[in-house]
C-alpha cells in the first residue's frame, strides 16, 4: 500500500509540473490563420423550382446554370422545412438557418391582433424611406427576432465584414442582409427608384442617385418583351396563348409580344427585372469595394422577377421558359463579372430559392390531373356564417393570412362560448370542404395526427406569439387564387421543393441525393466561414460540402 502511495504521489507531481509548464509551450506555439474567402454572394432566385435546373438544361448556356450545376455541389434534394412557403419566410430561413416558429416571419404579412390589421413582415413606422418619402421606404428588418449569418458575419469580424442586401422586393433585401447590414436596396415601382430606409442611410449614395439617373426600365423595356429565340423553338412549354395565364393591363391576350405603356411599374414582371438587379449589385461590389478588404464580405442578393412572371403565367408558359433561359445568360454574365473583379476561386457563391409553385389549375385540367381554385377569404366568410348560425357570434374570423385563420377571442368570450367547442366546430365543418384536405386546432398541433414530414412544417410555421388558431392544409394540386395564373404556399413538393448549388471558394464539384432543409443552408455558410451560427438556428451543416 505504501508503495502504491508513494507511486501516486510521484504521478502526481509529475502532472502538476507538466501542466505548471503548460504556458510556456503555448507561447512558442502558432495557431494557422483562418482561411476564408474575399466575398461571399447568396443568390435567391424567387419562386424557382428545382426541375428549373434541368428542364431547360439543353438549352442553357454554358456559363449560367450549367458551369454552377457542373462546377459547383448540388443538394439535390432540398426541402423548405416549414409550411407556409411564403417569399418572406423563405428568405429569412435561408439566412437565418431558422423556421417561422422561432425567427417570427410567419409571412409576408400576417393578422396582428393588437393593432386589428394585417401588419407587414418588414413594415417599421419609426424609419422613413431614402429615396422617396412614400410609404415604399418604410422598411426594416426589426420584425425579425433572430440574427442571420450575415448578422453573424459581422460580429465575428467587429463589423470590418460589408453586408449588402440587393433586391426589387424589399423583404428580398432586407431580411437576408439581417440586422446589422452596412445598406439594403430596393425598388420602388411607383417611382421607378432603387431606395432603402434611414434605418441603413440619411441619404441614398452618389452611385445609386447615378444608377436612377440611367433609367434602366425605360432602356430595357422600349421595345416589346419578345422570345429570346424563335417562338416555335419553346417545345417545353404550352402554347404561347392560353385562357388560364394573366394579362398584361390593356393586353387582347396572353400571347407574345408584351408591351408596356409604364416600364418602371411594369419592368418586375419581366425578366429584365432581374438583368436590373443583377446590374445593380455589380455597382454594389464596385462601389463598396466588396472582396477587397482584409476581411469577407458578404452580398445578399433576390432576383424576384420570376416570381412575377411565374405567379400571372405559370410554370409551364413560354414566358416563364424564356424568363429562366435569360436569367441563365444573366447569371453567365454576372459569374464573369464576379471572376473579373473578385477573381475566380476567390468567391463563395450560392444559389437556392425561396420557394417553388403550383401549376396553374386550369393547366392541370386540361391534362387531367387532380386541383382546383378556393379563396381563404371566401372560406373565412362561409366559417363567419356558419358559427353565427351556430352559436350567434358575428365575424368570429377576425384575420385570414397564410392558410391560417385568427379568431375574435373577445367576441366568444363575450358570447360565453366555450373557445375549445367553436374551433372544433369550425375544423369540423372546414374538413366538409371540397378544396381542404384537413383543418388543424393550432393550439393542439403537437398533439394532431398528421403524416411527416406534414406534421413537423406545421409545427415549425406556427408561431405562438403572431400565429393564428387555424391552419388550412389544402388538397394537392388546389391553390388559393382565380381563374388565371398560379400561386405557392402550402407543403407539398412542388412549393417545398427548391435547388441549392455551392459553387467557388472551397467547393468540390458533386452532388448529393440526401434530403437536407433549408435550415441548412445558414449553417453551412457559417462552417465554411468559421463563424457563429445565427441565433435562431435549427439547421444542420451540409458535412458534403464542408469535407
């Protein structure tokens, strides 16, 4: 025993003297300095589906979609996490590697019960507009309760790190470029303007005064929007004139060419609102010399025309195949741009989506597959007049938004109904109806039996602080909308599912066939940076590309 003793004492004090000389083999110890890339670009491309990679691959050129597909790593099967799949949600998720649930941006607008209205996902009444003095500019990223990896971008470098947020639509530029962002950039049709608020500037730059001077949607829409190729060559697409796609004000029909009388409210709803944007942010990274500095920095950037062009024509019309096929030399253009400047194998690039689309009704009828035309509204009114006839409450919906119902709880409180019975009723009565595959008592979801992966995007859209009481699950194929045109919002595949490529600094060339979330593309940003994962975030890194 003794000499065990001595034996542990004799241990003993050989770690003690090992780690008293612990500092000194730390000074004479270097750390590699962090490798990171001089620029990072997030492209989403609003409203695109993942098929858009390869159904009009033989088409494309072979500096846009098809050198990302074939130099970059495609996560094949990407799947938005949450429902609803909503433009504002989706660009928050993207960056924020968070659900509706958690980062508060239940969707572009939602029913706000202490202020009895529908209240704007990016609206802020304590800012004004730069630019103009209209409503337009009074936009910031305050609604969101969560950082992005932009934020985080920032904070990891003691904001020497630029962030940029570029878009027409100004929750495309605002939510992604987060909290902390150096400018966010909009459009404003109305003015024919790129603008953003004095929650980023007291005044616009000289260089964006000079950009508005050049009048782009006057110079890219003097002519009619015609085919980039001959109009018999579109044989992935319908007929040019169809009775179930939008028009254009004023149009005899829907068939090419498209005039517009008003460019800078039209030029959105044409492709070349996205050659716009895309002009706007080169002048972003010149201006702000972004890639240049010690430290990366990070540009934000929506392309929002094809959701435009998608919602008045649809995903299978010429116009959305001729959209996408511009869009590709667009993104040629803009890759040679960035290599030129930032230089090739010096920038991060991704490209994804914020949701996808429905075909348009009237298309799938006319080939036989199973959808339909409902309005919420419509539906809120008809649940209004069944529960007056049940239990004498007037107007129990007090707010219809994304595919969510909000109830007047003052008004059956006042009645002294039981709140528990009148949703039941009103869920009940709701599953009777041709267009709704199930109506779920948000209260109880976590309790409701739904299949996955259904049941965890419900759960992960419902915000209990700005949700509703009700959410709508529609039958496949049925959207929220009228007799022309298309829209997007609910679970299924074709809103859920959307591309995500890497392309540049630090990717191998691939692709993988693992289902990953959108949650995972912030995540994943944040490995490749070595930074901080925002603060909101479910996600999980993409280990394919970080390898």
């Amino acid at each position: 025993m003794k000499c065990k003793h001595l034996l542990f004492m004799a241990l003993l004090t050989m770690g003690s003297s090992a780690f008293a000389q612990k500092p000194a083999v730390a000074k004479t110890t270097t750390t590699a300095a962090v490798s990171r890339p001089k620029l990072v670009v997030g492209v989403v491309v609003d409203q695109m589906r993942w098929d858009y990679l390869y159904r009009f691959a033989d088409r494309y050129t072979s500096n846009g979609f098809r050198r990302l597909v074939n130099q970059g790593f495609s996560c094949e099967n990407t799947l938005i996490n949450y429902t609803p799949t909503i433009t504002a949600c989706g660009h928050t998720c993207v960056y924020t590697g968070s659900v509706p649930a958690v980062h508060g941006i239940i969707g572009n607008d939602w029913y706000n019960a202490s202020l009895n209205r529908h209240f704007y996902c990016a609206e802020d009444t304590t800012v004004n507009g730069v630019g103009n003095d209209s409503k337009a500019g009074k936009m910031s990223p305050r609604n969101l309760l969560a950082t992005t990896v932009t934020d985080e971008l920032r904070l990891a470098t003691n904001f020497q790190s630029k962030v940029i947020g570029v878009a027409l639509k100004d929750r495309g530029a605002i939510l992604p470029a987060g909290h902390a962002a150096n400018a966010a950039y909009w459009y404003d049709g109305a003015s024919g303007k790129w603008i953003s608020s004095t929650y980023y500037m007291n005044e616009l730059p000289a260089w964006v005064k000079a950009f508005n001077d050049k009048k782009y949607p006057e110079q890219y829409l003097k002519q009619p929007w015609n085919t980039l190729y001959p109009l018999e060559s579109y044989t992935l697409s319908t007929a040019d004139d169809k009775p179930y796609e939008g028009r254009f004000s004023g149009a005899a029909n829907s068939a090419f060419p498209h005039a517009f009388p008003t460019p800078m409210n039209s030029i959105a709803s044409s492709p070349y609102g996205n050659t716009m944007t895309l002009e706007f942010a080169k002048q972003a990274v010149e201006n702000y010399q972004l890639g240049k500095g010690k430290v990366t920095d990070f540009l934000a950037v929506s392309l929002s025309s094809t959701d435009y062009v998608g919602h008045q024509f649809g995903p299978n019309s010429i116009e959305a195949e001729d959209t996408y096929l511009r869009l590709d030399k667009d993104l040629g253009d803009f890759f040679n741009y960035l290599d030129a400047t930032v230089g090739k194998g010096n920038y991060l690039f991704f490209l994804t989506a914020d949701h996808g689309v429905a075909h348009v009704p009237g298309f799938l009828e006319e080939n036989k597959i199973p959808g339909g035309v409902w309005s919420e509204n419509d539906l809120a009114g008809k649940v209004n007049s069944l529960v007056a006839a049940q239990f004498g409450i007037e107007h129990v919906i007090a707010g219809a938004a994304n595919y969510q119902f909000w109830l007047d709880h003052a008004a059956i409180e006042k009645a002294g109904k039981n709140e528990a019975e009148v949703i039941s009723f009103i869920t009940g009565e709701l599953k009777k109806m041709e267009p709704i595959a199930d109506a779920i008592n948000l209260h109880k979801v976590g309790d409701y039996a739904l299949p996955e992966p259904l049941h965890t995007m419900v759960i992960n859209g419902y915000n209990v602080k700005r949700g509703g009481d009700i959410q709508l699950i529609p039958q496949p194929g049925w959207i929220d909308g009228g007799k022309t045109g298309t829209t997007h919002g609910i679970w299924n595949p074709y809103d859920a599912h959307i591309p995500l490529v890497f392309m540049g600094w630090g990717i191998h060339a691939g692709h993988t066939n693992r289902t990953v979330g959108m949650t995972d593309i912030a995540p994943t940003v944040a490995a490749l940076l070595h930074i901080q994962m925002p603060s909101g975030n479910v996600g999980k890194v993409i280990e394919e590309i970080t390898r």
